[in-house]
C-alpha cells in the first residue's frame, strides 16, 4: 500500500534535514502545499523556528502571467512562503527519492471574501461566509479552475490532490472559532450552508423554487434548531425540514454546480499536465456534505478523476462507497490523522492501516509529517516498517 505524507514547504526550507527525515519514515511520496488557505501552524524541528503563521490564503510559489489584468486572481505568500518556496521544497524532497505530488486549496480563502464580498456564499440570514467562495458564480468558477490548473502542474510534480473543489459551509476552523454553541447537526448545517447569491437565486428559479420563499423556509426550519432541538438527522433531517420536493430542488442545484466545476477544473489539469499525471479530490461519498472533503458522488467522481482521498479521521466507513464502484485502477487513499495533540492516533497506525486496506484502500495518506512530534513519527516509521 503506497504511502505519502503532507508537507508544507515551511517545513522543509531551512531545515537541512527535513527531507531526509521525511524518507526515513518509510512514505513514497509527499503531497506538497502549492495553494494553501491561512493557518498557523508548528514546526517541532525545525532549526530557525517553532511557529509559522501563514496570515492568508496564498500560492506557495511565483504566480503566472494568465493572472495579470483580473480582478479575482491568487494572493503571493508573504514571509512563511517567499519566493518559489513550494519549488524549493520540491526540489529537496525529490532529491531525497520521494516522489512529489502538489496539494491545493480551492474553494476555501478568507481573504479573497474580505476583498471580494460579493464572491461569497450567502446564507438565509444575509450573512456572508467570506471563507466560502460560493462556486455557481462564473467568475468564482473561472478563478478556481486556474488556479488548480496552475498550482497544481507545478514543474516535477507526478499528481495532484485537489482539496476544497465543491462548495464550503458554515463548518471552518476560524481563528477562535465561536460557533459550535449549538449542535445543528447534519441538517442544520445543510441549511447553513445553502448559498443565496443572485447567481444561486437564478440557479433556485430554475429547479422551480422561488429563492425568498426558500429563504424564509429554511429560517423557520432552522428555528427550532436554534433552541435545541434535534434535526432528524441525515438526508432524511433535511426532508423532514424542508419538504422532500424542496429539499430535492435545492440539492439537484448544488450537486449539478459541484459535479460541473469539477468536471471542469479536473479536465483543465489534464490538458496543462505530461502524461501520466495523477489527478486525486479529496473527498466525501455523500454529495451534500461541504468542506474541505468536498461532497461527491462516488460512481461520478471516479468517472472524472483518477481517485479520492478520503477522510477517516472517524474510522474508514466512507472508503466502502468508493471502494463498491469497482473501477479498476482507481486511486482509494484513506487520509489518517498522525498527530497524536490533534486528535490523531499514531499508536494504532498498524492496525488502522490493516484495516483500511480490508476495506479497500489502496493508498494511505498520513497527516501530517510537518506537525507531528517526534514520538508520533517514530510510531509512524514502525507501522509503515510492518506493512
């Protein structure tokens, strides 16, 4: 089973011996930041710093000329990226015998919302998510189909993870996050989620559905929520809400937007990448959920792209609805949380390794060399050392 690791250029730059490191785990591959949203984040080895804070979204490398002259076009990093640091970092993991594979951020930039408000997801209360572009908006589409084009053909990279191609929600890990007071469940965070742009308005018109009607529907279910009570749960949560025809609509309109972008910018990547280029989403079996594992449909999914990476953070349940599609050579990669201070499980690696290969995987992702201390990476070299 064909293991890689996250990395962030910052990890690597600067530390002499990062990339050998890395190697030593036992991993093939790493899949490298190219386009990352903010974040702060440690480095427990590195020689020149402990804290790196990536203050917004960015490109971790020179962005191109297809930009010059757009009003939507990708930020450079600031002192946490300089210069071609993804190129830097790949260089060095190259020459250490991993193979490199680019991982960007798509749908998912506070900072293009505070500049841009207008490209942002509304929701039936008039708030903005400027975290979440929504992606029905032809200029939002057209932004992010370049920009998977280009950070993710970056020069010697074999493949590409696409994370966040789908739409985003009220779920975000914002700097001190202050929303989970009230446990909306799946529905009512469906509910949060539905975008009411002019452009999803228009697209609400066309499944039949008027969009203030919608609006001051999806208030009233979220209503009782708000005081306490349970959703129902899943789908059947939303149907009970909203009303199977309503919930329907507004679910064919999201889906249909989230499969054309898809389709769009993993046909993009192709056409720009050599041959034998390795085009991967991360990824949700169940086309409603939003966020950073963009919510697909397995057997469509696999039909456009190479493979999933899937989030098993939770145990490896969502692998089986990729895995039952069958198609051969498909990429199944279970995404296993390493580090043991955020919530990951470095000890049970072998066992949990074991049983995402019963499932049907036929790759690992690990996250995330970068963060982890340096007991988790001896836990991780050992499981990867018994496979």
């Amino acid at each position: 089973m064909k293991a890689s690791t996250f990395v962030y250029p910052w990890d690597v730059n600067g530390d002499p011996e990062a990339a050998d490191r890395i190697a030593a785990l036992g991993v093939e591959q790493v899949t490298l930041a190219a386009a990352y949203h903010s974040t702060r984040a440690l480095t427990p080895r590195h020689p020149r710093h402990r804290i790196v804070t990536a203050e917004h979204a960015a490109v971790l490398y020179p962005a191109g000329d297809r930009w010059e002259g757009r009003e939507l076009r990708p930020y450079p990093a600031g002192d946490w990226a300089p210069g071609d640091a993804y190129g830097e970092a790949a260089k060095a993991l190259a020459s250490a015998g991993l193979e490199v594979h680019t991982w960007v951020v798509l749908a998912h930039s506070s900072r293009l919302g505070a500049e841009h408000p207008d490209t942002s997801v509304v929701n039936a209360y008039g708030d903005r998510y400027p975290w979440a572009p929504c992606i029905a908006q032809p200029a939002t589409r057209a932004y992010l189909v370049d920009l998977a084009t280009e950070a993710a053909v970056r020069p010697g990279a074999r493949g590409t993870e696409l994370e966040s191609l789908g739409w985003y929600g009220l779920q975000h890990l914002h700097a001190h996050d202050k929303t989970g007071g009230v446990g909306l469940g799946d529905a009512g965070h469906y509910l949060m989620a539905l975008c009411f742009c002019p452009t999803c308005r228009e697209g609400y018109d066309e499944q039949g559905l008027d969009a203030d009607e919608l609006a001051a529907s999806v208030r009233d279910c979220l209503e009782p929520l708000w005081r306490g009570a349970p959703d129902g749960g899943g789908w059947a949560g939303v149907e009970g809400l909203l009303g199977e025809a309503t919930a329907a609509a507004t679910r064919a309109w999201r889906d249909a937007t989230a499969r054309t972008l898809q389709e769009t910018a993993v046909r993009a990547v192709r056409e720009a990448a050599p041959d034998g280029f390795q085009v991967l989403l991360h990824a949700d079996p169940v086309t409603y959920h939003v966020g950073a594992n963009a919510g697909v449909d397995p057997e469509h999914i696999l039909s456009v792209a190479d493979g999933v990476v899937v989030p098993c953070a939770g145990g490896t349940g969502l692998l089986t609805p990729f895995v039952e599609q069958g198609r051969e050579g498909a990429v199944i990669a279970a995404n296993l949380p390493v580090v043991a201070g955020m919530g990951g499980s470095p000890d049970t690696l072998g066992a949990d390794l074991a049983e995402a290969r019963d499932r049907g995987a036929t790759e690992v992702r690990l996250y995330h060399a970068g963060l982890a201390s340096d007991a988790d990476l001896e836990a991780v070299r050992s499981a990867l050392a018994g496979r």
